[in-house]
C-alpha cells in the first residue's frame, strides 16, 4: 500500500490532546483544593492567635502600664515576665510582648524574647503611632494572611489591655507561630502533585488503549477504499466493514458515495451523446446568423451617417439660441440694475422727506419757542412805563416839598433870630426838592425815549417772527412736496423697472427652455448616433463572437467525443 508523509497520525493528535485535557483538568482541580485547604488552615491559624492572644492579655492587669525604664529585674517585672513566658510555650506563640505610647511614638514594656536581641522597656517600637492607633483605641487587630519573615511565619495579633476605668493602658502584641501550618501545606502540595502526576499517567495508558481500538477501524477502512481506488475504474464495488460502530456507518456512506458517482457518470456518458448532437445543429446555425449578422452591420453604418448630419445641424441652432439667450441675459441684468436704483433713489427720497419732516418740526418749535420768549420779555419791558408813573409821583413829591420848604422859609422869617438855622435846612431841602425835581423830569425824558423803542423793538421782533413763520416753513413745506414727488416718482419708475424685470426674466425663461429642449433633442441624436454606433460595433464584435462560437462549438463537439471515451473506461454496469 502507498504510504504518505505525514506529521502527526490520529492516534499522537488525540492522544496529545487528551493528555492536555487531563494535565490542566487536575491542575484546576488540585489548585482549586489546594487554595481552599490553604484558606481553612490560615482561618484556623488565625482563630489559635486571637485566642493565644486573649488568654495572654487576660493574664496581663493594667499596672503593666506603670513600669518604667530600668524596672527589668525588679519582682513584679520578673513576675510578669513568668507568666508571659508560660503563655507563650503554652499556646504556641513565637514572641509575645507589650507595647505603650506617648500618642507619638510606640515603646515595648515586657518583651518575652529569650534571645539577645530582646527590647528593654522604652525600647521604641517597629510600627509608629498612626498604624496601631485603632489599637490604642480599644480595638482589636487580627493580620489576616500568615506573614513570611525572617523570624519565622507569624501570624501576628495586637489586644489592647483594658484598667478598671475601661480605658486602655497598654497594648498585648502576640506573633503566632504559623509555621506547622506551613509545613503541613508543603507536604499537602506535594501529595496532589504525586496524585496529579498518577492520574495523569492512568488517564494516558487508558485513553491510548481506547485510541488504539478507534485507529484499527480505520486502518480496516483506509484499506479498503486503497482497493477501491486501485480498480481501475470499477465502481461496482463494495466495502464490507463489520466492526459495530462509527466504522461501519462510515463504509456505508462510502458504498453511498460510489453509487452516487456511478450514477453521475451514466448521466454523463447520455449527456455526452446529446451534446454532440446539438453542437452539429448550433454550428450550422451560427453559420447562417453570421450572414445576417453582416447585414445589419451596414446598415447601422449608413443611419450613424445620417445621424451626425442631424447632429450638426442641431448644433448651429443650440450655437444661435446660445446667442439670444446671452442678449436676453444682458437685458435682464440691466433691468435688475435699474430696478435696485431706482430702489435705492425712493429710499433716499423718503429719507429726504422724513429728515425735511422732522426739520421742519424742529424749526416750528424753535421759532414758537423764540416768539413765547421774545413776547415774555417784550411783556417784561413794559414795566419801563411804570417808571414814567414813578418819576410823575416823584415831581409831585418835590412839588409839594418846594412848598414845604418855602413855608418853613417864611415861617423861620417871622420867627427872627431863632429860626435862622431852620431857615437853613429849609432852603437846603428847597434845594434839594428842585435837584430832585430835574433829575425825576430827565427820568421821564428818558423813559418816554425807552418805551418807544421797547414798543418799536416789540413790532420788529413780531416781524421777525412773522417773517421765519412765512419765509422758513414755507421753504420747509416745499421740500416736503418737492420730496414726496421724488417718492410718487421713484415709485412709478421702480415699479416700471420690476415689471421690465418680470418681463426679462420670463422671456429668459421661455428661451432657456428652448433652449434645453434643444439640448434635450441634440442628446437624443447623440445617444441615438452613439447607439447606432454601438450597435455597429456589437455588431461586428457579434460577428467575431459568432466565428469564435463556431470554434468552440466544433471544440465541444470535440470534447464530448473525447468524455465519451473517458466515462467509457469506467465499469458502470
């Protein structure tokens, strides 16, 4: 029988793969039971602490707290050093020891190391404040894991000794003794590595002799279908396998499979036979369709001429439309150019209305507000006239004091020597009733000359304000007019200019059309004309293709001549 090479057999690739399977199944298995125990021993080890630790510190009383540096030899540290001690055989405890603090620092008291390496009381302590606080707090410190050091596997416990005042004096340190846990765990590690390791070499030895069992089917099987293969051709054979299992139902699929091929090969050889038939009847019609296939061919030729002359045509007249479609463009811009100025010449024209507007609102308020003032003060300025009446009072005063004085004259006459000095002061206020008198006349001249022209300043203001009434808002009010007419104007034009625009753009818009259904019927003749060149050229690829097809037609006739004679090498029947 001919052998192949090859790497790895059936039997190696399930006998590795079971081998795999078992190794990582007792791994899992073996670690899984390992880290359970290890987690229960640890428990326990930690329960045996808490409780060495509790025993001690219920043979530890507050005083504990009292002793001070240089009390080691004294009675009652020796005393207490001897109990501690016996704790510490007693429950397996590797060093038990007390501990006190400042609330800064942490100081041994009693330590029951045996060695030379043991604290003295103030001793400072490994740990600072901060990490035992809960402890000097009144709570209790359990570690949870045994701790691997260079003084052994501890366990380590920190109680915190309470005095009567429930207050804590003093703290119990104890280090567990963890390592008889630790041992029993090695040996508990490697009894399931010499388990694993047989389980695993059962579980090969028995996996090999299932393995062995499946393999010898299949080599029944393999030899089997080597006859097959090496009959030359004869598919009425047989595999006979009898083995009870999967082996069997395979042979009967094999069975299956060479009657399904035996009977595609009888389909074969009939097919073979009608294909030759047919292959004589395609290759005298592609003969005759050649023929025809030519004669189309010219008379596309001579329709792709009278396309490209329609073609031209159409392309003087999309030319010419193309022109009046730019000219009509060119109007349409311009009607929108004069459309926004005429636009943009009402918007000022109303802005030059409404500032004209409001000027002149303006100015008739400053000329009403000149005319209230210049009437205020015309009305003040006639208070001169009561000067005039002042100054008649004035002169009738003087009167009636030059009478007086005169009296006093004539009265200071008769009374001789002893009215001389009244004489006098009569003649000086005679005196002065006549200077008084002039000055009150030239008072009067005065004020008849500024109440004139007081009144003649009243009439020409009243002009002026008559005048700015008459010249400045009728200036004003034509303006108005002159910028309404702009407006009415602007208007007109702009609404002339929009509908030379709607105009413009309708017209532009009729021959753009025009000129897309130009575009449109140019498309068509060009598709037209690229079609009837394409069915030039399909039909002269056609006739190419109709010469091959006759090649491969005589081709295929000569290939079912030839599978005719290979299925007939097969033993069918």
């Amino acid at each position: 029988m001919k052998k192949r090479t090859r790497k790895l057999s059936i039997k190696v690739k399930i006998l590795l793969s079971t081998s795999l399977m078992m190794i990582g199944l007792f791994l899992v298995l073996g670690i899984s039971f390992y880290i359970s125990m290890e987690e229960n021993m640890v428990s326990m080890g930690i329960e045996q602490a808490e409780v060495a630790a509790k025993v001690a510190v219920s043979q530890v009383d507050a005083s504990i707290a009292d002793l001070q540096a240089g009390d080691e030899g004294t009675e009652e540290y020796e005393k207490m050093l001897q109990a501690l001690r016996n704790i510490k055989g007693t429950c397996n405890v590797a060093y038990l020891y007390t501990l006190s603090t400042d609330k800064n620092k942490v100081y041994y008291g009693i330590d029951t190391d045996e060695t030379s390496s043991r604290s003295a009381i103030g001793d400072e302590f490994d740990y600072s404040y901060e990490e035992l606080k809960p402890v000097f707090e009144g709570n209790i410190y359990v570690q949870d894991f045994i701790d691997s050091t260079q003084d052994g596997d501890l366990i380590t416990v920190y109680i915190p000794v309470m005095d009567e005042g429930n207050h804590v004096a003093a703290v119990l340190g104890s280090d567990y003794d963890a390592s008889e846990i630790v041992g029993r765990l090695k040996r508990i590690r490697n009894w399931m590595m010499e388990v694993g390791a047989i389980g695993v070499l059962v579980a090969l030895i028995v996996s090999h002799l299932i393995i062995r069992t499946v393999t010898s089917s299949l080599w029944k099987v393999n030899k089997k279908i080597y006859e097959l293969v090496n009959s030359e051709g004869d598919l009425t054979q047989q595999l006979t396998v009898k083995t009870g299992d999967e082996m069997e139902l395979m042979a009967e699929n094999v069975n299956e499979l060479l009657k399904y091929i035996r009977e595609i090969m009888l389909r074969i050889s009939d097919n073979s036979n009608k294909l030759n038939d047919s292959t004589k009847i395609v290759f005298g019609n592609l003969t005759s369709a050649g023929e025809n296939v030519m004669e189309v061919s010219a008379t596309m030729e001579q329709m792709s001429a009278a396309m490209e002359e329609s073609t031209a045509t159409l392309n003087q007249i999309s030319e010419s439309m193309g022109e009046v479609y730019a000219g009509i463009n060119f109007i349409s811009e311009k009607a929108e150019t004069g459309n926004s100025l005429t636009k943009e010449i009402r918007e000022k024209a109303q802005k030059i209305y409404s500032y004209a507007e409001k000027e002149q609102e303006n100015a008739h308020a400053v000329v009403m507000e000149l005319a209230d003032s210049v009437n205020e003060k015309i009305e003040k300025s006639k208070s001169v006239a009561e000067i005039n009446l002042l100054t008649e009072n004035i002169i009738s005063i003087t009167g009636q004091t030059n009478l007086l004085a005169l009296n006093a004259s004539i009265e200071a006459a008769r009374a001789g020597e002893a009215g001389k000095g009244f004489a006098v002061v009569a003649d000086e206020i005679g005196k002065l009733a006549s200077t008084s008198g002039n000055t009150a006349a030239q008072i009067k001249q005065v004020s008849a000359v500024v109440i004139a022209a007081v009144e003649e300043l009243a009439l020409e203001a009243e002009k002026m304000l008559q005048c700015m009434e008459n010249t400045a808002m009728e200036g004003y009010r034509k303006l108005l007019g002159t910028s309404q007419d702009y407006v009415e104007n602007a208007e007109t034009i702009h609404g002339m200019m929009e509908k030379f625009a709607e105009d413009s753009e309708q017209l532009e818009k009729s021959v753009n059309k025009m000129k897309e259904a130009l575009q449109a019927v140019s498309s068509a003749v060009e598709e037209n004309a690229k079609g009837i060149v394409n069915v030039s050229e399909v039909s002269a690829q056609l006739t190419e293709s109709m010469s091959d097809i006759k090649k491969r037609a005589d081709m295929n006739k000569k290939i079912g001549e030839q599978l005719e004679s290979e299925v007939g090498k097969f033993k069918l029947e």
